[in-house]
C-alpha cells in the first residue's frame, strides 16, 4: 500500500496502524515521491489525500492508473466536498473517505 500525505502526523499513524495489520507500507508527503513510490513499489491499494501541499492529489488519479491499471485508489480529505468526490470517482477512485478517517473505513 501506498499513503501519500502532506501530514506528517497522518502518514506515520496509519503506516503503523497499517503495518499492525501486516501491510506492507510506503510512504509519500508529495506529489513528486508519490509518483516515484508507485513506479517502485507498485502498490495494489494508494491511499491519496486530495490537497497535497499546493497540489491537487486528482490530478495524480490518471498517471497513477496508467502505472498500474489495476489499483484501488481511495481519496482522503479533511475538507470534502461532492464536486471533489464526484471528480475523483470519475477519473478512477475507487472510494472517497472524509478526514478524519481510521484505518478500519480506508480498508473497507
């Protein structure tokens, strides 16, 4: 799995609570290391938050499809929107989880 997360908090809480349950975990607090993450890791589930830093997490959806078609990504936001939820569903997620957000709903 990967997380990417401008929170520092955020990303190491889950990654523990994510190895807990014997995940297998990398990390990205951005845009740059989230796309250089997926090509290493190739994950099979991206956890994304859509504001990263100054950047826009959807705009990630494509290019992180076309690297691995068959991944679920789930998008995570502490300031939801349905416009943001309907964008995101449309280009590929699989699911939109509002902040604050356990590990349990991700996973679910």
């Amino acid at each position: 799995m990967l997380v990417v997360d401008d929170d520092p908090v955020f990303l190491s809480t889950f990654r523990r609570e994510l190895e807990r349950r014997d995940w297998h975990v990398a990390t990205a607090h951005n845009v740059a290391d989230a796309a250089v993450a997926a090509r290493v890791h190739r994950p099979t589930v991206i956890v994304l938050d859509i504001m990263i830093g100054d950047a826009n997490g959807i705009e990630l959806i494509e290019s992180l499809r076309r690297e691995s078609p068959s991944v679920r990504i789930v998008m995570t936001t502490g300031h939801p929107s349905f416009a943001n939820a309907v964008e995101a569903m449309r280009l590929g997620a699989h699911n939109f989880v509002p902040k604050p957000c356990t590990v349990e709903r991700v996973l679910a």
